[in-house]
C-alpha cells in the first residue's frame, strides 16, 4: 500500500509539486533548485499569474500556517485575499495575539 501524498511549494517559481512525506528529507525544487516548502495535504494551489493569491500564501507560510486536514474534514479558514490578511495583521499587533493565529481567526473581533 502506497502512501498519500502531500503538497510542497516552491515560492519563488509558483510551483507546487504532490509527493509522498518522507519527514525531514529536503525536497528541492526541480525548476530552480531551492528547497521546496511542505504546505500539508489540504492544500489549494493558486494559479500561476495569481500574484495577490501567492503574496497571501507566502505571508501565511512565513507565518508558520500549514494547509494540513482536521479530524472534521479542511485545515480550517485561511485568508485568501490580501484585505484580509491586513486586518488579521492589525489585528494581531494590536492585542499582541500571535500572527499566525490571528491569521487563521475566521472573524476579526
């Protein structure tokens, strides 16, 4: 039985690449050769010429947000526009909540 296979992201070429997990193995990116960045399994990739979409996932990446599946079924809200994103940044700075929870909150109190 095979294993299932997981999504990693190369940032700088707007790639994304299905492979199976192998743990703390380095993946390199096939076109540029930088290592790639594992994402999880509930991963939607956004379209080549999406830059807004890639500006938000790299924000949300560097933030330490993974796109990994729940008991329940998704990985739970992500932003998906850069809007969004800024008002959970704000949000963030200004009650000293982590960034990559408040980015995740589904509603900016």
């Amino acid at each position: 039985m095979s294993h299932a296979k997981t999504s990693y992201v190369c940032l700088p070429c707007r790639a994304s690449y299905k492979q199976p997990y192998a743990g703390s193995w380095v993946r390199r990116c096939p076109r540029c050769g930088r290592e790639l960045t594992h994402v999880g399994s509930a991963f939607a990739v956004p379209a080549r010429r999406d830059t807004e979409g890639w500006r938000v996932l790299s924000v949300l990446l560097h933030a330490g947000v993974r796109f990994h599946k729940s008991c329940c079924g998704g990985p739970g809200y992500r932003p998906r526009t850069l809007r969004e994103v800024r008002e959970r940044l704000a949000y963030a700075r200004r009650t000293g909540e982590p960034y990559g929870r408040a980015l995740t909150r589904p509603e900016v109190p």
